[in-house]
C-alpha cells in the first residue's frame, strides 16, 4: 500500500513542496511516481520519513540528516535511540508541566507557593557537585550565572546543540567509526566548541585545558548520568576516546 504525496504531507504536518524538496535532495524518494506525476509513498519510505522528522526535531540541517541516515545500517535501531530520547524528553517535559500545573492551582487558590515543588524538571544543576569536585566552587558558580543570564531562546538553542551532538555521538559510536577518524574528530572539534561557550570551565590560554577535556570525558563513561546521553557506556567510551585525540592533536 501506498499514499499520495497530499496525505502524506497531511498527515506529517508539513507541506508537499517539503516532501519534493526532500526528494530533490535525494533525502526521501518517493516509493513510485504515478501516470499523473503524483509522487506516492510506501511503508518503508515513511519510516524513513518519520527519522528525518525526528532528527530535524533533534536540530539537524538536511546535510547531517543525510549522513545520518547513510550510515544508519537498520532502521530498527536507530528508532530505538530516538525512542529512548524522545522517552527522557517525555519524562523531563511531565515533571516541568506537573511543576507549572502545581504553580497554577496554588496561584488561583490564593494558597502559600512551596518552592521545592516549583522546580522538577527545569534542574541545571544536576552536575554541581562533580564540577565543584572536579574543577572548583569558582567554575560552578561562573557557569550557573552564565546560565541563569541567559534567555528562554538562549537556552533552547544551547540544549538543541546539545541534543543534536547526542544523535551524532550515538550514530557514529554504533557505526562502528574510530575515534581517529575524520567524523569522530570533527564532532571532537564541535564539541570543543560548544562547551567553550560557558565561562569558568578550565583553560589553557584562548582554548580549554587538556585536562579538562580528558577529565570530562573520563567522566562521560564513569556517570550514567553523562553516558545516557551518547546511547549508553560504548557511545560514552566512544567521545571519551575521540576526545583524547582531539585533545593530544589540538590541547
């Protein structure tokens, strides 16, 4: 079975001229083209379009969806990692709306607000006690300022970063590449740069400490906290290590 490129546009919430477009790239073909020229789409091309959706959810740009999606050897497998990203995301977005739902009944019934049930799911500061330990009260307290200056879009942005490194680590870590390689040490170079952005974190000069960078990583695959993020203990141990060569080619 299969359906025309109108109902499929419908149905995923986007337009036909996206589908083409997509197409056009090379990105998402359509299963047949009809006697009329109508592009139709099978099952198969559906799951794969429900991955580019949920990558470009994650912040992807059509080019890194394409190489995502060119090394992904099973469809299966790379829906289980959405699935358990999209189920963290599930969870982390029940504890914000059941924190403002409590805001609200409390507001409208005139009663005392209870701070300590203001706040799930919106914590930043997770990870204080490791940064303290590890780096010093000065680095948490600079980066938590710098976080708590920045703005609702600010924010999204950064955490959309984030997100999209996640995907990325976890593919190549299950590609199977080497931490040597070109794809390990550009997402190691991009990485770099994103944490760059917080003041306090270590430095050595203009660029970050190597002995930050190797501690993080080694704490990447010590915390299964951090090692979620990356798909698990193989994806942590996978940045850990493109990490190092980054840092003993770069730091």
């Amino acid at each position: 079975m299969d359906w025309p490129i109108q109902e499929i546009a419908r149905l995923a919430g986007t337009t036909s001229r996206t589908l083409r477009h997509y197409g056009d790239l090379g990105l998402l073909l359509p299963s047949r083209i009809g006697a009329n020229g109508y592009r139709y789409y099978d099952d198969a091309t559906l799951v794969r379009l429900q991955r580019i959706l949920m990558l470009r959810e994650l912040g992807l740009g059509l080019p890194a969806i394409a190489e995502v999606l060119a090394g992904a050897a099973e469809p299966v497998e790379s829906l289980h990692r959405h699935l358990d990203w999209l189920r963290q995301e599930r969870d982390r977005l029940a504890l914000q709306i059941a924190s403002v739902e409590y805001t609200v009944n409390r507001l409208e019934e005139g009663e005392e607000l209870v701070a300590e049930n203001m706040f799930n799911g919106f914590d930043h500061t997770q990870y204080k006690d490791e940064v303290e330990e590890r780096w010093g009260k000065d680095a948490y307290a600079q980066g938590d300022a710098w976080w708590r200056s920045k703005t609702d879009a600010e924010k999204a942005v950064f955490r959309r970063q984030a997100a999209e490194l996640g995907a990325e680590w976890t593919q190549a870590a299950a590609d199977g590449i080497t931490p040597d390689s070109g794809t390990a040490q550009s997402l190691a170079a991009r990485h770099i740069e994103w944490l760059s952005q917080a003041p306090g974190v270590p430095r050595s000069g203009e660029q970050l400490s190597k002995e930050y960078v190797l501690g993080l990583g080694d704490m990447y695959v010590a915390d299964p906290r951090f090692a979620k993020n990356y798909g698990g203990q193989k994806g942590a141990e996978f940045v850990r290590d493109s990490l190092r060569v980054y840092a003993d080619l770069v730091l």
